[in-house]
C-alpha cells in the first residue's frame, strides 16, 4: 500500500490571541489525515497559547523568551518538523478544509514545484466573516522591479481560476516541498533573519527559482487572510499616499531596506542593465517620495549598508548554484 505523505503545518505566532481560536478550528477540519502541527510562539504575552492548548491539544508547542521575528521562527520550527511537506503557516490566515488534500494532490503531479500558493481571500476579524475579496494570488514582479499581490482589492469572479505557475508565492501561508527549503538554504539558513520581518518571502521565493524550484498557484487551494498591510498597484499618487500612512512607520522602513537587500542578493546584473530606465525612473520617484514625506524611512539605508556585507556573503553562495539563466529569470517581469 501506498504511503501517504506526511505533512507539517508551522505556524509562528507572537500575541495572537484575536485569531487563535479561528486559525487552529480550520486546522481541525482539515480532510487531509497526514498532519503534524508545531506552534513556535516567539515570547506571547496573551492568551494565544492558552487557547491554541485548549482548542488543538495535540500540537507540538515551542515556547521561547525571545521573538525571533516570522523567519526566525520558522527556521527554527522547521527543525521540530518530520513532514516530507511543510506548511509556513500565520495566526491570522484560516484554511479552508480541502487546503492540505489539494496541495499534496499539486505536489505528486509537479515534482519541480517547490512552493504552492493558495487563492487567498479576506474576512473581517470581528466576526470572521469570509468574502470574495482577493487577498493574493501570489507575487508577479514588473521591469521597474515593483512586486505586487496579484489580484490584490479585486472581487473573485473566477479571474484567477486557472492553475499556473507564478513568479513567487506570497508568505501568508505557504505550502512548501521540503526537499526544495532544504535545497534552499545558504549556509543553514532558509528565510533571511538579517531581514527580521518584510520581504523575506519575496527573497525566499526567487532564490527557489534561481534554484530551478516553482512557484505554482492552484486555485482549488482555498484560505481566508485579514491583512494588516498590502502590495498592491496604486492608480495615483494619493491612492498610494494613502496607502503607505495606513502602514506602521517601523514596518515602512523594514520594507523598503529589505526590498533593496532582496535585489542585491537575488538579481541578474544584466537584467538590471536591460531595465535600467523603467528601474531608475522607480528609484527617483521612490527615493524622492520617501524624502519628502517619509524621511525617516531613508535612515534604512544606515543598516542595509551594515547588512550588505552578509547580503554579498548570501549571494555569493546562491549565485555559484543557480539553475537558470537571466534570460528565464526576466521572462517574469512585465
């Protein structure tokens, strides 16, 4: 008889006490029988693992007095975990139940698929109330190297029904082949601690592809986010005006030091040479914006130059096992 792949579900949670009831019952009902659940808890101060306990006491629980941030933990986690699929799971993400069975029936068909993204739709934390709202359908890059959520603010009307591969998955809660996170570590490491929190799902997800991994998005894969922050595509410049004040000031900095660590670390020069002018024209708007109405957010550049030297480090590493070519890599900006 055939054995039934074993699959991990992590999730790294600090003070998640609003979500945790929700999250862990959508665990529960999951029809895939094969799951291990690890709960690495990075120093919570609420009741969250008062009530994962009460609600999913079979759970393997980590307890730590640091925060070692999402990619601190995960990495940790990840040595708790025995699947042969993992699953990089958020508090504040549900699963709908079908969400395991459908990535293990992706991942047997695709055996070059590293990465599974789900189609992620919101809800509203009060009541939990699921809609038709997409969240992300998984990152898409352009030529000026601006990452968004695809489909990010649309109404699912059956747009995104198509299964294919993507450019990267997005970090909300992503399905993994742990023979492709093993592949991908530099030096031990999977998700970049130098990054603390932002971006590190973007990095993580184009060095697997550097790496020959995928990123496929199946629609049939189904979960419900209630998203503090977004990437999306801003129609003007008061729209995204407005949508960086909606963002915490720490985590603006964070993601703006950390999209330029990810460049540094996983992009082709001569693609940068190919797209210079759709790039530096996004750099000067960016740069400029940043100046004028967040000007604290360009003391980032203070400990990206600190990181950089590590940053070269990292990419020294990766770049002597790539798989692909700049040419593949550049048929995924548009």
């Amino acid at each position: 008889m055939e054995k039934t792949p074993f699959v991990s579900i992590n999730l790294v949670v600090r003070n998640g006490a609003t979500y945790a009831k929700a999250c862990v019952e959508h665990i529960r009902q999951q029809t895939y029988p094969g799951i291990e659940v690890n709960i690495f808890d990075n120093d919570s101060t609420d009741e969250t693992l008062r009530i994962i306990e009460k609600e999913l006491p079979a759970a393997r629980i980590i307890r730590n007095s640091k925060n070692y941030g999402f990619g601190g933990g995960q990495n940790r986690c990840l040595k708790y975990a025995e699947g042969e699929f993992v699953v990089f799971h958020c508090i504040d993400v549900l699963l709908d139940k079908n969400f395991i069975e459908e990535g293990i029936r992706t991942m047997e068909r695709i055996p070059s698929a590293g990465a599974l993204q789900a189609k992620i739709l919101g809800y509203n934390k009060r009541g939990f109330e699921k809609n038709d709202i997409i969240d992300t359908t998984g990152f898409e890059i352009y030529r000026s190297r601006r990452i968004i959520n695809r489909g990010h603010g649309e109404k699912d009307r059956g747009q995104y029904e198509k299964q294919e591969e993507i450019f990267s998955y997005e970090g909300a809660s992503g399905f993994f082949r742990r023979a492709a996170l093993e592949d991908s570590k530099i030096n031990g490491e999977l998700l970049d601690e130098d990054f603390f929190w932002y971006a590190d799902d973007i990095d993580l997800g184009w060095r697997m592809r550097l790496l020959g991994w995928k990123s496929v998005y199946v629609p049939t894969m189904i979960a419900w986010h209630d998203r503090q922050t977004t990437k999306r595509l801003k129609k003007t410049i008061f729209d995204f005006i407005r949508l960086r004040r909606e963002v915490p000031a720490y985590k603006r900095a964070l993601d703006y030091r950390n999209f330029h660590l990810t460049l540094v670390k996983n992009e082709f020069l001569s693609n940068v040479f190919k797209d210079f002018f759709p790039f530096i024209k996004r750099e000067i708007a960016l740069f400029f914006y940043t100046l004028i109405f967040e000007p604290r957010t360009l003391f980032s550049w203070i400990s990206f130059f600190v990181l950089l030297p590590r940053i070269m480090k990292k990419r020294r590493n990766l770049m002597a096992r790539i798989q692909v070519s700049p040419h593949e890599i550049r048929r995924w900006y548009k």
